[in-house]
C-alpha cells in the first residue's frame, strides 16, 4: 500500500530564487525632449598646419579662410598688430573715421547729419573766439583800465587858431577863467575856422569838455554862434592820424564827451557847423579842457 500510494504522487522541483528588479523603472509615457545641437569641439585640424592664426583664439586657420573656423571673427584683423604709421593731423581731423565697430550692445548713439553740421559749427566759433581773444585782449584790457581810471585835467603846452578876434586869443581857452572865450574874427558859423592844442611829451587822453558861448551862464547862450558839430584830427605818438566827430548842444554849461583816442602829441578842432549862427555873431568858445588818466593809478 505504502509503494501504491508513492507511486500516485507528482515529483515537484525546488523552488526557483526570485527575479531582480529591472534596471530601469518603468515610467508613464511623456513628450520627448528636443534634440540639442550638435556642436563641434573645437579642436586641432590637421590641414590647417601651416595656416594663420587667429588672432581672436590663436586657433590656426587654412590658408584661403577669411573667418576663422573656430570664432568666426575675422582673420584680416590681424593686421592689427602690425605697426602702422600714425597718419598726420589734417587726415585725422578732416577725414573719415577708422575706429573698430563696436560689439552688438556697445553700439553708441548715431550721429545725425546734423549732429556733425552743429559739432564743426562749435568747433568754428571757438576758434573765432580764440583768435579774437589774442587779437583783441590787450585793447579791451586797455579800454577797460582808462574807464575805470581816475581822471585828471591835461593842459596843453600851446594852443593854435586859424585865427582870431583881437582881445579873444586862442589861449583863454586854457585860462581856467569860463568868462573869457575864443573868437576867430569872422561872423556866421565859422565853419572851416580851427584849434589846434600840442602836448610836448605824448599824453593819453580819455575826456574833453567844451564850454560853449561866451562864458558858462545861460543868459549868454544867445550873444553869439555857438558850435554845433566839430571834427576832431589826432595826432598819434608815431606820427599817425586819426579822426573823431563831436556833436555838442546849445547849453552854456560845460559839455564833456569820451575822447579815448590814445597817446596823442597834437589835436586839432576845426568847426563844421554852428548854433544860432548869423551875420551880426561870431563864433565863440569859453573853454576847452583835456583829461587823462591819474599818475597815481600806476605802480
């Protein structure tokens, strides 16, 4: 029985060990990633041995390349290192500018037509301005020294007439008293009649004052001519001439006017018109006065 029953049974194996776990776990399906591009490494290439380099990256180039493969700059700017002859200031300041381009995002600002028009402009009125100022800085430091000088009275050393009334001689001009005057001995205007006064060392002058009439009170305006226009001819330290116009009015009180003409030696009043002039009146002046500038305004 024991055989019978051993005989009705199924041989089973031993049990198998258990499987190891994949190496890549399963995931849910997705959208697939981009392809990255492929790009070259930047390595040695053999047949451009003998090329020139870069002068971006020192990578070495073949021979017929204008751009390098590795950069992709320019291979010309190699050039660059080579010295160059500085050109002279007229090419620079006049021709086209040889800058290098800026890199993208360095750009400056564009420059308008406008823009170059308003710069040679402002480059124009400095210079004018430069030159003017050489030219011109010593007398506007002269002008502005005599007006601010103190002024003095100037007496000439002699005064001359084209001609005069017996007891009215040119030199109660410069007698200091306004109750005596100069007469030139003809009636009217006396027009083309002159003064002259001569300075023997050369002096500057800056004022004259002119007392018109025959004395310096108002109540003798109208006893004769008095003047109107006069034409005033200087005489220079050097011997040249210059030419002032005075216009006076019909007061009898002292008239100053700016006689800032320079170092004169010699000047001569010669009448060009008169006030109240007729055939029963003469000219007449009371005083005639020069000014310069104060000796103690000097170190």
């Amino acid at each position: 029985m024991s055989d019978r029953a051993r005989s009705l049974l199924v041989p089973v194996s031993d049990p198998a060990a258990p499987a190891a776990p994949p190496a890549v776990a399963p995931v849910l399906p997705g959208r697939p990633d981009a392809a990255r591009p492929q790009v070259r490494a930047p390595g040695h290439q053999s047949e451009a041995t003998n090329g020139p380099a870069c002068p971006w990256c020192s990578t070495p180039n073949c021979p017929d390349r204008h751009y390098c493969a590795r950069c992709a700059m320019p291979l010309a700017a190699s050039d660059k290192d080579q010295p160059t002859v500085r050109p002279p200031w007229w090419r620079r300041l006049f021709g086209p500018r040889r800058q290098e381009t800026p890199w993208a995002g360095d750009r400056p600002r564009l420059r308008r037509v406008f823009d170059r028009i308003g710069t040679w402009i402002t480059v124009a009125v400095v210079a004018t301005l430069i030159v003017l100022g050489f030219v011109y800085v010593p007398d506007g430091f002269r002008y502005a020294r005599d007006h601010f000088a103190k002024r003095v009275a100037v007496t000439p050393d002699d005064i001359t007439a084209s001609r005069f009334f017996p007891g009215h001689r040119p030199d109660l001009l410069i007698d200091k008293v306004s109750d005596t005057w100069w007469e030139p001995g003809i009636t009217q205007s006396g027009k083309g009649e002159w003064i002259e006064a001569t300075f023997a060392e050369p002096t500057r002058l800056l004022d004259v004052m002119i007392t018109s009439g025959q004395s310096g009170r108002a109540n003798t305006i109208n006893k004769s001519a008095v003047p109107h226009r006069i034409k005033a001819t200087i005489t220079m330290e050097d011997g040249s001439t210059k030419t002032r116009h005075l216009t006076l009015d019909k007061i009898a009180s002292p008239q100053a006017r700016p006689f800032r003409v320079g170092v004169v030696t010699k000047v001569r009043f010669t009448i060009e018109s008169a006030y109240g002039a007729a055939s029963d009146k003469q000219l007449a002046i009371a005083e005639l006065e020069f000014f310069g500038p104060s000796k103690a305004n000097r170190s």
